[in-house]
C-alpha cells in the first residue's frame, strides 16, 4: 500500500465519473460532487502527560491532560480504509503528540512560567516527551471515523510519519462504503489538484 500512499501524498485522486443525475457546471463541482460521499472526519482523543526530559518535571497534574483533535479523511476502499493527515493520529511531537504540549503550555502561561508560546512550544519539541501514566509508557489514544450518522471505532492501518510525508491510512470495521480510488502510477508534472476538506487540525480542549 506504500505505494498508494505516495500518490495520495501527491494528490494524485483517480479520475471519477460523476453520477448521471448530477449536472454541476465546473469541473471543481463535479469532483466534489463525486468525491463528497467519501469524505469523513476523523475525531481522536489524547489522554496523557508531558515530562521535561532535561528536568525531569511532568506536567498533567493527577489525571493528565485530555484533548481532543478532528482532521479530514477520505475513504479510499469501500472495506474500510481511511486516509487522513499522519500528524492527526501520530503520537510524535509533530503529530498528537503536540497537543498535549499545547494543553501544558496553556497550563503554565497561566502559571506566569511561559512568556512567549512559540518559543515554549519549540523547547517541548526539542526537550519534552508525552507519555502515559507511567514514564516512557504510551499515550491514550483513541481514534474514531465520523461516516455520516455512523461513528466507527478506528485502528492505524499504516503510517507515514509527518516528516516522511503525512498520510496514514486507517481500518474502521465497516464494508461497502462509498469510496474514491486512487492512482497506481505517480502523476504527471502539472496534473491540476483539487483538495477537498479543510487543513490544519482543530484542537477541543
């Protein structure tokens, strides 16, 4: 599937053929019209704590930090299999990860002991750690695929980490879902992309 990854990663979307009965008059139209039956959210919730490597302080108090963060997805085969961003499920400091230093960084700002947020979020990525409840052990993470009215729970299929292209792809169990095929080949130079979703992630603290 690595393969695949990559033309998703280059936005290199199969062309689809638009349903008969739909008469939208831009190609942009077209496209999303097809391509909007397999668009989801994708909803995970962080729970966790973040340790100063340098100074061994931890941060999250007794219960730890609990944050949750929605990204965009598309179904790329009707058995289950989601795409969406790397960062949105990876527990790195440049994935989830990082918004459990968001949530230790608003904790003290408002202790007074964090003057300039970006400069504070840089020091986590560079000294700090997110773990679970014991040192070194994992995060909670739990990963769920919003289809419509259907809430589905979700697992990593595969990963590609946000510094090695961003794109991961999830299984819900869940069959015969309407789905967007993607290329097998790379796309040419110049292929017009069209993105569809939002960017970035949204944080719900």
């Amino acid at each position: 599937m690595t393969g695949r990854l990559a033309a998703l990663c280059a936005g290199a979307f199969l062309a689809l053929q638009a349903p008969a009965a739909a008469a939208p008059s831009e190609p942009q139209e077209v496209a999303f019209a097809v391509a909007r039956p397999a668009l989801v959210s994708v909803e995970v919730r962080w729970h966790g704590w973040v340790r100063d490597r340098r100074t061994g302080e931890v941060f999250g108090g007794t219960t730890g930090y609990d944050r949750t963060a929605s990204c965009g997805g598309a179904v790329i085969n009707p058995d289950g299999y989601v795409a969406t961003a790397s960062h949105c499920v990876h527990t790195g400091a440049d994935g989830g990860g990082g918004v459990l230093f968001d949530a230790a960084i608003e904790e003290l700002a408002k202790a007074g002991r964090v003057g300039d947020p970006v400069k504070a979020k840089q020091a986590f990525a560079d000294h700090g750690v997110t773990e679970g409840a014991t040192p070194d052990s994992l995060v909670d993470r739990e990963i769920q695929v919003r289809l419509g009215d259907d809430l589905a729970p979700a697992t990593v299929a595969n990963l590609v980490t946000p510094a090695g292209g961003d794109v991961a792809v999830l299984k819900v169990p869940r069959d015969r879902l309407p789905a967007m095929a993607i290329r097998d080949d790379p796309a040419p130079v110049g292929t017009p992309v069209l993105a569809l979703g939002y960017p970035g992630t949204a944080h719900d603290g």
